[in-house]
C-alpha cells in the first residue's frame, strides 16, 4: 500500500505522516508504550506552546516510516484535558502536504470544518500546521513540507 493519497489531501500531494495518540503522561507510559508496538523510541518529548502540548515520537523502521505521536496536556489551557479525562486514545491522523493554504481551500470545498488555522509547529522545525475536523469526525493534521 502507497503512503500516497488523493483523498483525504484533496490531490495536492499528501502523503501519510503519523497518528496521534492522547495519553496522560508521555514519561510515565514511554517505554512500556514503545515495546507494545515494537517502536523505536529516543526519549524525547518536545513542549509546544502553541498547541498546549507535549509530544514524541515513536517509529517501528526507519526515520522515513510513519510514526505513533504520543500528546499528552501542557499546562491548564490545553484542550487535550478533557480529551484525558474520557480515557485518552486515538486523536489524529497526520499528513504531509506540499501547499498547506491549497489542501485547507481543498478540505473546506469538501465541507471539512478547519478548526485551527496554520501555525507553526516546535515538533516539526518550525513547519506549519493546521487542524481540520472532516464531516464524518476524524480530526486531521496537515503538515506543510
């Protein structure tokens, strides 16, 4: 299966990045959580103000794989606590885009709600992302390269 898609992207050259996974504690699960999957994982989190997150990385192959991102609460202002509080889990899924401005104008003619317009991300360098909410519920990320 190609990492590629038109669906989801709108056809403007996504391809899948991550998922996104809402714990409570990145510290307290990280070892335990990489050995479930068979991951790699260094260790690190990274604090993203912007987003009111911590996050890190876990990959099973190489630095090109797609990863598992574990998200856990940063601070009192962090939407994800009510999102711990229902138990954690499955939050996002990820992809990689050429044009950000192009794929938000795409997922809004396909009646996508975007939820958080572009920002720049710590995890990614600085890159710009965005979030968007499709019509059938699943909250999408869009990195820009």
């Amino acid at each position: 299966m190609s990492s590629q898609t038109t669906g989801i992207s709108g056809g403007q050259g996504a391809a899948f990045h991550h998922v996104g996974f809402v714990v409570k504690s990145i510290s307290e699960i990280g070892q335990d959580f990489a050995r479930s999957i068979g991951a790699h994982w260094n260790g690190d989190i990274i604090h993203d103000p912007l987003q009111h997150a911590r996050v890190s990385f876990f990959r099973c192959g190489g630095p090109e794989a797609p990863a598992v991102e574990l998200v856990e609460p940063a601070g009192d202002q962090s939407p994800l606590h009510s999102f711990v509080a229902k138990g954690g889990g499955l939050h996002h899924v990820c992809y990689e885009v050429d044009a950000l401005q192009l794929q938000l104008e795409a997922s809004r003619a396909a009646g996508c709600l975007v939820v958080k317009p572009p920002l720049p991300a710590v995890a990614f360098g600085g890159r710009r992302i965005a979030w968007v909410f499709t019509r059938h519920k699943l909250l999408v990320e869009y990195l820009e390269r």
